[in-house]
C-alpha cells in the first residue's frame, strides 16, 4: 500500500537541496560545539536509519503488517496460537509479517508467516535478545540499537498494526501508535487489538480509556475510531484487508488532503460524504477529481481517483470515519 506523503512549498525539493541542506546541519553541529556523546548519538542514528531505508528499499511492492504482543507468552497459549494463526493467513495474502523478531507472539507471528515472508527488526540490548527461529539467519532481518529509530520502521513500513496481549513494550507501542495516528503525524492505516478467545486483555483496557480518558474529556468519543478490538483471528484479518477495499492512500497538496480511490464515486455518493462530513471541511466542498500535476512522482497510481478537500487538522478519527464510509461494510469474503 502506498504511504500518505505531504505536498504543499517543500514538495518540489530535489534530492541534491534534500542532501546539501542535510549538509548544513551536520556543518552547522561542528559550529555549535556540539559534544562528542551528542555526535556520537546522531552518527549512529543517521547510519542506522541509512542502512535500514537500504533494506527497506529491497523489499518494496509487497504490503506489510506490523504485529506486536509479548515475547513471555509460551507457545501453545491462546494468544500464541492466534497470533501464528494471523501471520499465516496474511501471508497467504501476499502479506508481509513484520515484527520485533524475539520470541513469543513475534516468533507465533512470523511461525505463521513462514520464513520468506517474515520481517524482522530487532533491538541490541544489554542482555542480548536472540532472534526468534524463524528469523536466525534470515535475510530479512535488521538490527537496530535505538529504540526510537526501531519505532520508526515499524510505522513507516507498515500498512496496518496488529497488536496481542503484552507487557510494558507492548502498551508503549499501543499508545504510540495510537498517538500518532491521533495527530495525523503518521500515514493512516487500520490498527487492530486481538483478545484471545474469552480474555479481557484489550476490552479492560478498553474501559480504561472509556473511564479515565474520555470521561475527563482527553480524548474524544471519536478517537475510538482509530482501532478496533476483536477476539477473532478471522475479523482481523478482514479488518486489515477491508480498510483498503476502496481506500488506497493519502497525501497533502498545498493545503489540500487528496484521498486516492480504488474506484470512482458515484453523484450521490459523493453528494452523500458533504452532507455527512461537513465538520472535516476548513472550507467549500469535498469534490472529486482526477490525478494532480503535483503528483506526477507517482505515475503508478495516476489512474486512480480522488476525492479533495480542505481538511481541518486535529479530526482524524472523524478521517477514519469518512475512509470506513468509503470502503462500506467489511464483507465476510474479504
């Protein structure tokens, strides 16, 4: 799938004004006096990050889904058996599985997935965390030092999160995900929470948020749009698949959100999403129209069509909404 990009004054950046400036900056730490500990980070964070684009570049055309969970749940646990379960069925998709490459429900996840279509990006700790079977000498797998850089490659790889019952990791990644999505600082892409079968996990948190957030008024009724949270492998998978039914991606031209479309709308459609979401509008209409000259970089998709408005910043789970309204019911065949 392809990611949400910004447009607007920066777009027509070249490559060369993108490196000279990246120029300046390292130029500009020397200037500054920066520390050797602080030269040191942002070396090996620029390294990290270039080696990883690198091996992201080679993997390019094929979608991925990130899923996250414990890596204390033993194999043969509820939640393990789900997420092999997952992971198979997604690859069976065409479907990448990306995940921490440990053990637990990333190694149940990438079992699932088999080998070749497996994704590992782990993280060197002080006390080593080994890749999990699967990923012990797989080409597809990466190694990172940094969390946050880590963090990173899972939401820009990914065209949808999974999540599994987890510890400290995985509540972290929950609500960053979320976060992200909540500030429009990520691409948008369907997020999932998978109870296992008769557990509590995701639905107690679930009313966590309901009781101490939403109460007190920290976030809004349509934040709960962002995710969903289901005890069965299956809805997942639709979930993931369904989200791009009609949905293909999104970026910004000037001040204008353009959503590509895999198929054309209908008069009344389109006449059906102004009536119903005039509160994402700055101002006039949602309007459809075809590929924009500022998106001539994409000439793969520029067949496909758009819907364009002025989107009022700071409402992405009424987005998510208007996508879910786009792509219609989730279908049992999808």
């Amino acid at each position: 799938m392809t990611k949400a990009r910004k447009g607007g004054r920066n777009s027509r950046v070249t490559i060369e004004e993108l490196v000279a400036e990246m120029h300046k900056t390292v130029d500009g730490l020397g200037e500054d006096g920066t520390g050797r500990a602080d030269l040191k980070l942002l070396s090996r964070t620029l390294k990290e990050l270039r080696r990883a684009f690198r091996f992201f570049d080679g993997l390019r055309g094929r979608p991925k889904v990130t899923v996250f969970g414990s890596a204390r749940l033993p194999a043969g646990s509820p939640a393990y058996r789900q997420a092999e379960l997952f992971g198979r069925a997604m690859a069976r998709s065409g479907w990448f599985v990306v995940t921490g490459a440990g053990e637990g429900i990333m190694e149940a996840a990438h079992i699932g997935a088999g080998r070749e279509h497996s994704i590992g990006v782990n993280i060197l700790l002080p006390s080593e965390q080994p890749e999990n079977t699967v990923m012990e000498g797989n080409p597809h797998l990466i190694q990172t030092k940094y969390f946050f850089t880590r963090k990173l490659l899972f939401l820009k790889e990914s065209s949808g999160v999974v999540l599994f019952p987890g510890g400290f990791g995985t509540m972290d990644e929950a609500f960053e995900v979320l976060t992200l999505l909540q500030t429009g600082k990520t691409h948008p892409f369907p997020v999932v929470l998978v109870d296992e079968p008769g557990g509590t996990y995701w639905a107690t948190w679930r009313r966590f948020l309901e009781n101490s957030l939403l109460k007190t008024g920290m976030i809004s009724a349509e934040d709960f749009s962002l995710f969903r949270i289901t005890s069965s492998v299956e809805e997942a998978v639709r979930e993931i698949h369904g989200y791009y039914r009609v949905f293909h991606s999104m970026r910004y031209v000037g001040r204008d959100l353009v959503i590509r479309i895999r198929e054309p709308l209908a008069p009344d459609a389109l006449a059906a999403l102004n009536r119903d979401f005039p509160d994402l509008l700055v101002e006039g209409s949602i309007s459809q129209v075809k590929a924009l000259p500022e998106e001539a970089d994409e000439p793969q998709i520029a067949d496909l069509s758009r819907i364009v408005f002025r989107f009022k910043s700071g409402s992405q789970g009424r987005l998510r909404q208007l996508i879910d309204h786009l792509n219609g019911p989730v279908r049992d065949d999808q």
